[in-house]
C-alpha cells in the first residue's frame, strides 16, 4: 500500500513541483532583468495550451521519441521515490535523454539537427559527473540504495562538498542555464531558433515540457540527497542551489560547446577525483 | 473542466511569431519594443518565438512583394491550428506608401488571411499589444471554425 502511495507521490510530483519550480524561476529571472514577469502558473498554461493544438508531426518515431522521453524521464522520478537503486535511476534518466535526441535526429531540419547534436555533447559532458557523484556517494555510505543514503546518520554535504559543486555544473547543463545553454534554452530566440525542439510542436512539445519538469524533479532530488538527514536542511540546500543556478543563469552567457566541455571535464574530473581520493585517504 | 482550463491557457499563453515582410523597420523597432522592461509582455505569458511551429499568433509587418509571399505563405502554413494572424502599419494592411511600386503584392491580407490589422506608422507598442489582445478574443471562433470544418 505504502509503496502505491510513493508510485502516485512521484507520479504527482514532476507535474506539481516540476511546474511551480519553473513558475518560480521565470519570475525570478523577470525581476533579476527589471522585469515584472509571468504569473507563477504561466508553465501549466502554455502546457496546456500546448495540449490543446493540432498534433503535426514530421514522422512517427518524433511522437514515439516524445512519448518514450517522458516515460523514462517518470520512470526516473518514480524509482527515486520507491528508494530503489540510484545507477538504475541514473540509467533510466540517461535512455529518456537520450530519445529526445533521437527524436529530434529524425527530422531533416538543420536547426533540428544541429540542436540534436550539441544536445549529445551536453549529454556526454555531465553523464560522467553524474556517475562520480553517485560513485562518491557510495565511497561514503557503502550503498547505491537511496533507502541506506537517507539512513546515514550525517549530511554527505561535510563529506562531499566537491561532488555538489559537480552536481552543481550537471545540474545547471541539464536545466538548460547559462553558460550551457547550447542546444536549447528557454529564453526568446537563439541562433537555432529553438535548437532541439524546433520540429517538436503542439502536444509533442508538451510532453518534451513535462518530462523536462520531472528531469528536474530528478536532478533537485538528486540534490536533497546531500543533506538527507532533516527535511529544513534539505529545503534550504534547494533553495539556495536553484536561486545560486537562476544567478548563474543571468551573469553568464551562452559559450560554445569546446569550451564546455574542455572546462567542465577539467573542473568536474578535478574536483570529483580529490573529493574521492579525500574519502578513501580518510577511511 | 480541462476543455475549458486548455481555453483559457490560450489567452493566457500565446506565442508570437514576428514576421518582416519587408518593412522599413519603424513596425520592427516597435514590436521588439514591446519585449523589453518598458511593456515586458512576458507578463501576459506571451513569449516571442522564432519558430512557426511553436506560435499562435503571426505578426506581421511591412509590404508583401512577389519574392517574399511564398515566405509568408509557407510560415503561415507551418503554424498548427489555432492560429491567428495581426497585420501591422499602413504597409502592412494595404502596401501603404509603396502600394503602387511594381514589385508591391499589396496588405497581408492578399497573401493570407488576416484576422486583426493595426494601422500607424509606425503603429505603437500600445497598439500592438492591444490588436494582440484584440486576436486573443478570436481563437474561440477559430476552434469552432475548426470543428466545423469551415
């Protein structure tokens, strides 16, 4: 019964807090640029809106990829709340990251194509983090299960201050922030257009608008895995990681792809491998 | 009560596609005006995309001519139902000054139809954002179009 319940928590989840998390942020973002910005339930309006419109599609493996991304990317979100298994985690989010790129391959569009490709390239610069931060998580609590992370009687954050700041350059590729904002991103136009979800449109791009909120369900759960011992720490390290990326966001520009992934290799590797040495010399 | 929660999302959420069809960039300079802090049309949730697929509403300013109105055709194709669309300045709606030239077609509404058209030269922001207003009221009329199949 217990676990129904965490299905249906997780479920609710991306739509709800996904949402609102974004809602937050488009204002916060407004008033950073002098702006007064959209209302906090603007993200449920234009999915809605989306749902609303024709369905066109370039081919059928688009709205397949649409429909597969979304599944994975809930799968995720669900797994992480029955406290299963965080490489099985990790790997799902991966294959659900991975057919949105697909989906946009399968068009002829150039704007498409491109976006799809620097997309890769993002995905190929913060999957290893992701996996040293698991890995250092694991160096520490001897186990993969979220069960036994929130057991562990201390924040991994005293443990493990470097992996959140690699967490922190994952996080901020995979919310589509400045400085790596390559493929896609949010605000107005870019010089793709819309990059990777140029040829998702109508209700396809609201399924692609609903799994982002659940990856960032994901990556923010990822997060509270720092400080899992008292919910007031864990809502505070949110807050102030996600006010921290919208900052990020404002005071950077868009770089290009060598640069990122030159610069976030030699960061993250960095700072993932003396974190790691620091907990096995401690041991 | 999700019908009606999607019918009011598309008055609170259009996005705009903003076309030049060749104008003399007063229009351009007062639609992109309407983006900035001064009227910060993000309040009303309408985001300026540049993508046909993405919009609801077309603007479009400037004269139509024989090269680029299969341009105009095409991106206005490309938008899914429902869509609107707002001419903008007195070459928008009628070719204004340069409606005799040769090379003129004339207004949009020669190319496609137009459902708002705001007159001025160059039209202001205040009148922009109001004919946008004005085509947010015609969406209702454009889905039950839609379903009758007229």
């Amino acid at each position: 019964m217990n676990d129904y319940l965490l299905v249906a928590a997780g479920v609710l989840a991306g739509p709800v807090i996904g949402g609102l998390v974004s809602g937050a942020d488009r204002i916060i973002t407004a008033r950073v640029q002098a702006r007064v910005g959209p209302p906090l339930f603007q993200p449920f309006y234009d999915v809605a809106k989306l749902l609303g419109k024709e369905a066109v599609v370039v081919n059928v493996w688009q709205a397949f990829c649409a429909y597969a991304y979304l599944a994975a990317s809930v799968l995720a979100v669900v797994l992480f709340f029955l406290q299963s298994d965080l490489l099985l985690i990790f790997f799902t989010q991966a294959v659900g990251a991975l057919f949105l790129v697909g989906g946009a391959l399968t068009s002829t569009s150039p704007f498409s194509q491109i976006g799809a490709h620097r997309e890769l390239l993002q995905i190929l610069t913060y999957e290893p983090l992701l996996v040293f931060v698991i890995i250092g998580i694991y160096l520490e609590t001897h186990s993969f299960k979220i069960v036994d992370i929130f057991r562990w009687p201390e924040p991994l954050l005293l443990k493990l201050p470097f992996l959140f700041v690699v967490l922190g350059y994952a996080l901020t590729i995979k919310l589509r922030k400045s400085p790596f904002d390559l493929s896609t991103c949010h605000h107005a136009h870019q010089e793709l257009v819309k990059g990777l979800l140029t040829d998702y449109s109508g209700p396809f791009l609201a399924l692609v608008e609903i799994a982002h909120w659940f990856d960032v369900v994901f990556l923010l759960c990822l997060c509270a895995l720092f400080w899992a011992t008292n919910w007031v720490g864990m809502a505070i390290l949110l807050v102030v990681t996600y006010l921290l990326e919208i900052v990020i966001d404002n005071v950077t520009a868009r770089m290009t792809w060598r640069w990122m992934l030159g610069y976030v290799w030699a960061m993250g590797l960095t700072l993932s491998l003396v974190n790691l040495i620091w907990l096995y010399a401690a041991r | 009560m999700f019908k009606s929660f999607i019918k009011k999302s598309r008055i609170k959420s259009p996005w705009l596609l903003h076309f030049d069809c060749g104008s003399c960039n007063g229009c351009d300079i007062e639609v992109l005006a309407c983006l900035t802090p001064v009227y910060d049309i993000e309040r009303f949730g309408i985001i300026n995309v540049g993508n046909p697929m993405h919009a609801d509403i077309m603007l479009v300013t400037g004269t139509v001519n024989h090269r680029n109105k299969k341009v105009l055709a095409n991106l206005y194709e490309q938008m899914p139902h429902p869509k609107v669309v707002v001419a903008i300045g007195a070459c928008g709606l009628s070719g204004g000054v340069f409606r005799d030239a040769y090379n003129v077609v004339g207004g949009v509404d020669k190319v496609i139809p137009v459902d708002v058209y705001v007159s001025g030269c160059p039209a202001k922001p205040e009148a922009i954002i109001d004919g946008v207003v004005m085509a947010l009221g015609k969406f209702e009329d454009k889905v039950k179009a839609l379903r009758t199949g007229t």
